[in-house]
C-alpha cells in the first residue's frame, strides 16, 4: 500500500511516469529488507533494458519519422480519397482508409494523430465537417496504427513476455482492418445524422492508378517489413534496420525531398520518442523485481480467480482492469506494470500466449483515445484547439463499437489466431 501510495502521489504531483515507477520501486526495495537492497537497483535497470528485441523500436520510429517527412503521408491519402471519396462522407472514409496505409508506416497511434490533425482535419472541416467530429473519425483511426504491425508496443510485449513479435504482427492484422471496416460502417449510419456531405464526382479508373502508381513507393515498406518477418527471412530487428535503409533510399534517391537538417531533426524525436519508453522500461525494472518478489502476480491471479474460474469471466475482467487503468496511464508504462500481474491469468485459464498478447494490445489501444487521459486525444485537441470533451462526445460510438471488437477477438479464439496459425506462429 506503502508503494502504491508513493506512485500515484508523484504522478498526481506531476512527476513523470518514468521516475514515478522507479522511485515507487525504491521504496518497495527498501521496504524489503532496508538499504542493502537498493544495491540491486542498477542491475535491475540495466537487465530492463537488455533485451535484443528492444532495439527494433528506435528503428521503427526512424522509419516512420522519416517516411512522413518525406511527404508519404500526402501521398497516401491522395490515393485513399480517390479509392473512397466518392461516397458520402468521403474524407471521413479517407481518414480512416488513410490510417490503415499509415499503420504500415509508423505503428504509432499519436503520430497519426498529429499527422491527420494538421492536414486531414482542417480539409475536412474546409468540406463542411463539424471540426469535433473530424476530430473523432481522426482519433477513432488513429489506433489502427499500432494495432496493424509494425507496432511498438507488440515489440515490448513480446520481448518483456517472451512471445514471438512475429506471432503479435501477424495477430493484428485483421483486427487492425476490422477496426477501418466497422468505423467506415459507423460513419455511413450516422452520415444522415452527422449531415456528412457528398462527394461531387468519384474518381476515374485513370486518376486512381495514376494515383496508386505515385504511392507505391510507400505501400511497398510494409510489404517488405511484414513479408520479411512473417516469411522468416528476417528478425523484427533486422526488418526494422531495413525499413530504415529503403526509407533513406525513397527520400534522397526516388523523391530527392530529404535534407541533412530535416534528417538531423528525425533523429532527435526518434532519441525522445525511444528515450520516454526506455526510462520507463528500465525503471520498470525495479518495480517489477519487487512485485515478483512479494507475490504480488499470484495473489492477484487467486483473487481474480476466486470470483470467477470462467474463461470468459476471467478475459472480461482483465479487459476491464485494461480499459479502466489506460484512462488516466500511459499505455507503455500500464503494460510493463500489469502484464507480468495479469498475463499468468491468461496462462491458467488456457489463453494461447498470442492470444493474450493481441487482447493486452487492442485494449490498451483503445485506451488511446479513451477521456481523461486518452494521448491521441490529447493531441488532437492541441494540434486543432477543439476542445477535448467535445471530441469524447462524438467519438463515444466509434468507441463502443472498437471495444465491442476488442470482445469478439478476445472471445472469439480461432478469428484471432487466424493469421498466426495461418504463417505457422501459434497451434
């Protein structure tokens, strides 16, 4: 209670997560046996961090940072608004069918955010869109970014839980398309409502292979980052150090439009970006050691179990427990806290371990853009100035249906394993 106590009032005084994990973890060592045990403080920083897999993460980032700088993201969404602009609603559908050709890009939810925040957006609403729901459409297909591979946080999954990252990038594919299918669904049902406008023309079969010819240099990245990996040609690690070498190629080869100063600015927000998750993982460390050591993992699985031996029962309270901490945590930091707490639950009840790993990353995905202290809203509303509560309002239906999603493929064994089964990760 001691250490619960210390972590929630550093992060209720400000306290970045990174530090208030660590310092939480202090406490508890030295609440074992005093001083001498804060010896074992450093060693269980460094072995945070001491895990090949991590280094994949850094190099994704740079992927991604570097692809968007080079003007991929406009590309992109060109060749989306002219597959699904004709419909009505068309840049609604846009952002959304945008965000899936993104995902393959960055795998992360903020960046999309950000990405779609300063150019979507402001077209959207130039089209006659309320500006808080194009802020909705924008933060309800923000997390398919991190749910269709490459995905940071499979890669800290799996490395922390020892679960093949191959086996999570495979997993969450078809959720990832299910989220465009059924938030594109969302948009049409509250077009009428919404009173969305309708396109003036679609686009011809000329423009749209113009279109996909002009955006094929960035639709090959994720084919060679998943086809590497899935293939078993490469390691996720070694996919990701090529992601970066083919998006240097495209930028100063194929579009000649990146510069040594941009190019020096990615890598300082790729430093940042890795450096926040790596303070919190190696602080992590600590935090997790004491937890391990006091039982805390077991006497948590035999409460939860004592309520309810149910499968089901069991998933839907993890789910819960999920949903409910990612709305006022980082998603990072609840994952390394929790999943070592609540991933042996999964073990008793029989969940295949990329099972549980794709129902812990949809989850905290979704607490993304859950109030009231949802990142890619958060973003949205400093980027564009709408007002946070107003965005919450409009996305609560896209909101429902992805947690609905979340239950189908948490319930629903053989939909999640499809892929994973199908390229020969899971049984």
């Amino acid at each position: 209670m001691i250490v619960a106590a210390v972590f929630v009032g550093l992060i209720l005084f400000g306290m970045p997560i990174g530090f208030a994990i660590g310092l939480a973890g202090v406490v508890g060592l030295a609440g074992m046996g005093g001083m001498n045990f804060l010896a074992v403080g450093p060693s269980k920083i460094f072995n945070g961090l001491n895990i090949f897999p991590f280094l994949a993460m850094p190099f994704f980032i740079l992927a991604g940072e570097i692809m968007n700088g080079i003007g991929i993201t406009d590309r992109l969404v060109r060749l989306a608004q002219v597959l699904v602009g004709r419909f009505r609603g068309g840049l609604a559908h846009t952002n959304m069918l945008a965000s899936v050709f993104f995902a393959g890009l960055t795998g992360s939810a903020t960046a999309d955010a950000a990405a779609f925040g300063r150019t979507l957006v402001p077209a959207m609403v130039k089209e006659g869109y309320r500006r808080d729901y194009a802020c909705a459409v924008t933060a309800a297909g923000s997390i398919i970014g991190p749910t269709i591979p490459p995905s940071g946080l499979m890669v800290v999954y799996g490395s922390l839980m020892g679960v093949s990252i191959g086996g999570l990038f495979a997993a969450g594919i078809l959720p990832g398309l299910v989220i465009c299918i059924v938030c594109m669904g969302v948009i049409v049902i509250g077009g009428k409502r919404e009173n969305l406008p309708k396109a003036v023309r679609g686009a011809t079969l000329r423009e749209v292979w113009d279109t996909f010819l002009s955006s094929i240099t960035a639709l090959l990245m994720p084919i060679i980052i998943l086809g590497g990996i899935l293939g078993g040609v490469v390691t996720p690690t070694e996919a990701a150090s090529i992601a970066v070498a083919y998006a240097l190629f495209i930028g100063v080869f194929v579009y000649r439009s990146l510069s040594w100063g941009a190019f020096y600015g990615m890598l300082v927000r790729t430093a940042r970006i890795t450096g926040v998750i790596f303070v919190i993982i190696a602080f992590a460390g600590i935090l997790g050691w004491w937890m391990s050591f006091e039982r805390i993992p077991q006497a948590i699985a035999g409460a939860v179990l004592s309520i309810s031996s149910n499968p089901y029962a069991v998933i839907a309270i993890i789910i819960c427990i999920l949903l409910v901490v990612g709305m006022v945590m980082d998603i990072t930091a609840i994952l390394i806290i929790l999943a070592p707490v609540l991933v042996p639950l999964t073990e008793q009840i029989g969940l295949e371990p990329i099972h549980a790993g794709i129902i812990f990353v949809l989850a905290l995905n979704i607490s993304l853009m859950t109030p009231p202290v949802g990142a890619c809203l958060f973003v949205l509303s400093s980027v564009t100035g709408e007002k946070l509560e107003r965005i919450s309002i409009k996305l609560a239906p896209f909101l429902i249906a992805e947690i609905a999603i979340l239950f189908l493929f948490a319930f629903w064994e053989d939909a999640a394993l499809l892929l994973p089964r199908a390229f020969g990760f899971a049984q």
